[in-house]
C-alpha cells in the first residue's frame, strides 16, 4: 500500500481526535436529563447555587462538544448554548406532560416517579426532546448522537428531527421506529414495534416529508407499519395491531385485521 493511503488514515485519526467521543456527548446529556429529574440518579444538589454552578459548567462543556464539531468559523456557540439553556424551562414542562400521559396511560404505573426511573418509553422520549431541542437551534450531529443512545439502550429509533407534540406515551418500545419527517399530535400512544416510515428511501427525497403524521388522541397498537409522507391518521383514531398503511385514514377511525381463527377441541386419549 503507497503511503497517500496511510495518509488518509492519518488525517482521519486527527480529525477523530479532535472530536469529543460519542460517551462524552450522551454523558453531557444524561447529566442534563438529571439535573431535571434527580430521580434518575442518587445525586441530588440541594442547593439553588449548586444548580446554578451545574448548569453552567454544562453550558461550557456543551459550548466545547460544539467548538468541537461544527464546521462553522462564524457559528457563535455561546449564543446557540444560551438559548439552549434558556429553553429549558419549556423543555422541562413538555417532558412532564410525557410522564403524565405514560402515568395515566398505564395501570401497570405505580408512580410518575416508577415512570422516570424505569421505563424505558421516557428515557427515549427524554433524550428525543433534547436532541429536538438541539436540532431547531441547527446543531449537527449532536442531536443523532444522542437519540442512537437512547436507541441503543431501549430499542426504541426515534430521529431527532421529527416533530412530536406534548403528552406523548410509548408503551413498552422496543422496536419503534418514528422517521425523520413524521409529525405527531397531542396526547399519542405508541406501543412496541410500530413504525412511522417512508415508502421510498430515493436520496432524491432527503428534504422532503417521507413520514406519516399522526393527529390528536391516537392509539397505534403492536407492529402497525404506517408509511408515506402523504399518509395522515386523523385524529381520535385507533389502529390496531400488525396493519400495514400506506393511505390516510379519517378521523375517528378504527383500523384492524380480521383474521380467521379455529379453535379445535383435542379428543385424543392418552394411553
């Protein structure tokens, strides 16, 4: 091999060097989710200085992930930091919206601080709203760092880009999928292995809606596959388990399979 390969390599080891390493990022992350919610963690900080000195030791570290990894010599990371720490009260209160709707959602919760602790639907709807949060202010790769933790640890694939309204529930997770350019309303509930795709993935299609937008008040039951960008679930629906959708359904609508099932009676005897 000539040496413009090991060349190549070189310059690539730098580069990498030079960025803080994806642990790094979704640790700054998880340090932020905490600083909301204490009950993921046993470290709490009991005094309002306290807090003050935390959240602005992760304005700084977030200022250097980006000094980091944006190309941009004009980009003022400062600024962008700042308006990402002065939206956090907003942040903040969607997110309990969240667990209220998974709390009331469920009977199988106990207590919202159970649904903050354990389940995994909030944990991957937590770093969504973070990575979402990062993704307006035009942060690159930051946002899908964060979201593929959240999928590596729950299963659950979540861009960061989507639009996703307040009250959001997933039930169980593992295996839910929501594209880039979905849209989902208010008060919506997932359960595992639903998908909100695109019937194309032509990279001709990339700035453009691929992902199906679901309104107000909708359940979408196990292994429900929703694609396509012009494809809207109207609100108040119901879509039940292992449908396969590629057109839009009215609101107030009820979506399901009507599978023949036979039960046989076994009158063989045991000897």
């Amino acid at each position: 091999m000539n040496d413009d390969f090991y060349r190549q390599i070189l310059d690539k080891q730098q580069q990498a060097a030079a960025l803080p390493s994806n642990k790094e990022i979704t640790a700054w992350g998880l340090q932020v989710i905490r600083l909301l919610y204490p009950e993921q963690s046993k470290k709490v900080f009991f005094t309002l200085p306290q807090l003050h000195e935390e959240f602005a030791r992760l304005n700084d570290e977030l200022c250097h992930i980006m000094d980091a990894t944006r190309e941009c010599s004009d980009c003022d990371n400062k600024k962008v930091a700042n308006a990402f720490f002065d939206g956090l009260p907003a942040l903040y209160n969607i997110l309990n919206t969240d667990i209220q709707a998974i709390f009331n959602g469920d009977p199988a919760a106990r207590s919202e601080f159970e649904v903050v602790r354990t389940y995994p639907g909030f944990y991957a709807i937590s770093f969504y709203r973070l990575a979402n949060c990062l993704v307006k202010l035009d942060v690159p790769l930051l946002p899908r760092i964060l979201t593929e933790h959240a999928h590596s640890k729950t299963g659950i694939d979540i861009h960061p880009a989507a639009e996703i309204d307040e009250y959001f529930h997933i039930d169980h997770g593992t295996g839910i999928v929501i594209g880039e350019t979905s849209q989902i309303g208010k008060n919506v509930k997932l359960y595992q292995g639903v998908t909100l795709g695109a019937l194309s993935v032509a990279k001709n299609m990339a700035h453009t809606k691929r992902h199906p937008t679901v309104e107000d008040n909708v359940v979408i039951y196990s292994g429900a596959t929703i694609l396509g960008g012009n494809t809207v679930i109207g609100h108040d629906s119901v879509i039940g388990g292992n449908v396969w959708i590629t057109a839009s359904v009215e609101p107030h609508s009820t979506v399901y399979h009507t599978p023949m099932i036979k039960v046989s009676k076994n009158t063989e005897k045991t000897e």
